[in-house]
C-alpha cells in the first residue's frame, strides 16, 4: 500500500465515472460542464475510488455527450469498471484561462446580485443551463436548499441582463426587477 497523497485545497467536482468504455481500459465520463474545458486539458484528475487520489490521464476525447479517457493504472475493462461511480475533481488552479467577460460557474456562486436600482436580489446559489444560455438561480442566503425553488429568481445569464460581473467585490449588476 502507498503512502496517502495530499489533496490539494481546491479540488473542483468536474463530472463522474459512468462506466467503462471499450476494453482497453477506457473510462467513460459523465461532465458536470457542457464544454468539460477542465477535463480536456487537465492531465492530474482527482478521483474518490476506492480512496481519493491522483491519477494522471494518458488520452482523452469527447464521445457524444461524454468524455472518454485512458488512465494511468488503468489496463483493461474490469479496471475501468471498477471506477464506476467514482468522482473526478481537479484543482481549480489547473483549469484553463478564460477570455475576458467569460466565468466559470462555480466562480459566480455566492456572489451578492444587485439590480440597477441598489436592490439586493440575494446571492447566486446555483445555475442552470436551459440549452440557450445559463441561468442564475437568486436567493437569500439563509433559505434552505430544500426550499430553494420557492423562493428564488431566475435571471438569464446574458448581456441583456446581465449589466456587470465584479468578483473582487463580490457582486453582479443586473437588470432585473425586485418583483420578478
């Protein structure tokens, strides 16, 4: 047995091991992202099965909806089997650049949503891709997840709404009434 390997602090959940793909160990990968950017260009994954470890990729491509993958220490298909259900997370420091004006999802969340007025329409929470565009789903920042769809607001995360997004200071502008 090895010795445990240290995680790093900023592991980001990317997606999950479906299952295997083929027999020569391919694993196939459901993405929690629809372009998974992290995933492509990522060579160390962060998997939970059957502990949390690091395991570098050897070769990756998109396969319909998912993402099929090659691992180091991964020989066949019972190896790739046994996988199922693992998690891969990668450090966030390793995903790749944006271009100006572009976000990652999970650097929206938690961020205070102000309208134009100076309203304080709550916190980012969570989004949703409706196939369109993505959606911030906006609520106080003390209702429960279970009551979440109750009390939120679903603002269409683009320009028209969207006025601006400011991560050092926390906050989006958006055009959006308080009684939406």
């Amino acid at each position: 047995m090895t010795a445990a390997v240290h995680a790093p602090d900023d592991l980001v959940l990317v997606g999950y091991i479906s299952g295997a793909f083929g027999i020569h160990g391919w694993v196939r990968i459901r993405p929690y992202s629809a372009d998974a950017d992290a995933l492509m260009s990522v060579k160390t994954w962060w998997l939970d099965k059957p502990e949390l470890r690091d395991v570098d990729r050897l070769e990756v491509k998109i396969q319909g909806e998912d993402v099929v993958a090659r691992l180091v220490g991964v020989p066949d298909r019972n190896a790739a089997e046994a996988l199922k259900g693992a998690t891969v997370q990668i450090s966030r420091k390793h995903f790749p650049a944006l271009a100006s004006g572009e976000f990652y999802w999970l650097d929206l969340i938690g961020l205070q949503v102000e309208n134009l007025q100076g309203e304080n329409l709550g916190v980012v929470r969570d989004l949703m891709d409706n196939g369109a565009h993505p959606i911030l789903r906006v609520a106080a920042a003390d209702v429960p997840e279970n009551e979440l769809v109750k009390h939120e607001r679903l603002i269409p995360f683009v320009e028209a709404f969207v006025k601006e997004v400011d991560q050092k200071a926390g906050k989006i502008q958006v055009d959006w009434g308080s009684d939406y």
